[in-house]
C-alpha cells in the first residue's frame, strides 16, 4: 500500500544543484562563475594566470594618427589597410541611412469636451 508521502515530492528539491549570490540573493546554477542577474564575478576562474603570447601570436602595433580620428567634418577620411583576405570584406548595399521619420498617417488631435471641475463638500 502506498502512503501519502510516496506520491508528494519535496518542493526543496527544486534547489538541488543550485546557489545563491552573495551580493543580490540570485538563485542561479552552481558553478556558475559570473551573476546572471547583477554581474558579480563568483570565482577567480576568469583571474587565472596564463602564458604570454610569443611574439609571432602578437599583434603587430601601428602607427596611429590621432587625425584620423579627429570629429573635424572637414577632415579627410583616412584609409585604412586590414590584414587577412579581401573574402572577408563584404560591401553594404541597399538600404537607406535616412533615419528622419516621416509618418503617412500623421496624429491629428481632435477637441476634447472636459467638464468644468466641481468642488466636493461635505453635507
């Protein structure tokens, strides 16, 4: 014969496996390095020491021109040369950059009838 207990589950079971954050109070999967609700880092996982890279991993610097980075409308756009093959480029076409809006069915406001106010007092 089966007893009552047999057919109800804990409702505590539901957090088996899980955490909570010690900054927000989140309930989230244990383990889980970073708060998915406040982003507070729960573990060193991401401080973890590695090699540097050699020299042949590491970008080759640049010389930068702050000019080509000016906000002067005057000045020129500088050109600019990416490594890697012209495949990867792809040009944008199509479209519009006018981002002014115009509306067809423009908003008309029509007169409202508003009541005059009254003053409530006691009888």
């Amino acid at each position: 014969m089966k007893t009552t207990s047999d057919y109800m589950t804990d409702q505590l079971d539901a957090l088996v496996g899980k955490e909570s954050c010690p900054v927000c109070g989140t309930i989230s999967d244990k383990g889980t390095i970073r708060c998915p609700e406040c982003g507070t880092f729960h573990s060193g996982a991401h401080l973890e020491e590695r090699a540097a890279p050699t020299p042949e991993e590491r970008n080759r610097s640049r010389n930068i021109d702050p000019v080509d980075y000016s906000i002067n409308p005057g000045s020129a756009i500088a050109d600019e040369e990416f490594e890697g093959d012209e495949s990867s480029v792809k040009d944008w076409s199509g479209g519009s950059t006018d981002f002014s809006f115009v509306d067809e069915n423009p908003v008309t406001i029509k007169e409202q009838n508003i009541p005059e106010s009254e003053e409530v007092v006691k009888d």
